[in-house]
C-alpha cells in the first residue's frame, strides 16, 4: 500500500483543495461564508475518502464517494461561474483539475473492481 499523499489522486485533489483556498479568499461576502465555506468543507471531505480509500482492503466505497464529492464540487463551479464569482480563466484551471481528480478516481475504482 502506497503512503497516501504520495498518491497522484491525492496530489492533484490537494492542488485543486489549496487552489480553491487561495480563490475563495476574496469572494463577495455572501458566497465566501456560504458556498465558499461548502466547497471547501466537500473538498476536504473528498481527500479524507482518498485517504479512507488507501488505507482500507475494501477501496470501492471510499473511492465511491470520493466520486460524488467531486461532482458536487464541479456543480459549486459552476454556480460560481453563473454568479460571476469566477473568470473564464479560473473556471477552467479548476474544472480541469477537477476533470484529473475524477478520471483518477474512476481509474482506481476500475483496477480495484477486478
């Protein structure tokens, strides 16, 4: 069993974690301590489930909602995107991440499957 922040789902979810840290600092007021506060919290919930995930001879329900938690990271993108919260550029830095952590994680729950 590899240490899991040696893991590249780890990495790159740790990337995105600290991105969204960094971006959410300077949102209006009204989205920082609410959608702000949820994306992150959904973010840290999600490397837990890495973790969970690593450290457990049973991967699959781990990785499973370490899946869910990055798609409903994606929806709070995307309404940060529709509330101008967010640039185009910014936008996609942090959907391509997101679009890394999840094809990592449906790789790992596939090689677990067998």
């Amino acid at each position: 069993m590899a240490v899991y922040n040696f893991l590249p789902v780890y990495k790159t979810s740790y990337e995105l974690l600290l991105e969204l840290f960094r971006f959410t600092k300077d949102f209006n007021k009204e989205y920082k301590y609410t959608i702000g506060e949820s994306i992150k919290k959904e973010m840290m919930d999600m490397i837990v489930n890495i973790y969970r995930a690593n450290s457990t001879a049973d991967k699959l329900p781990h990785i499973g909602k370490a899946r869910e938690n990055i798609e409903v990271v994606r929806v709070f993108l995307r309404l940060f995107k529709d509330l101008r919260q967010v640039n185009t550029k910014k936008f996609v830095r942090l959907n391509d991440l997101c679009e890394s952590v999840s094809k990592q994680l449906t790789a790992w729950g596939r090689s677990c499957g067998k």
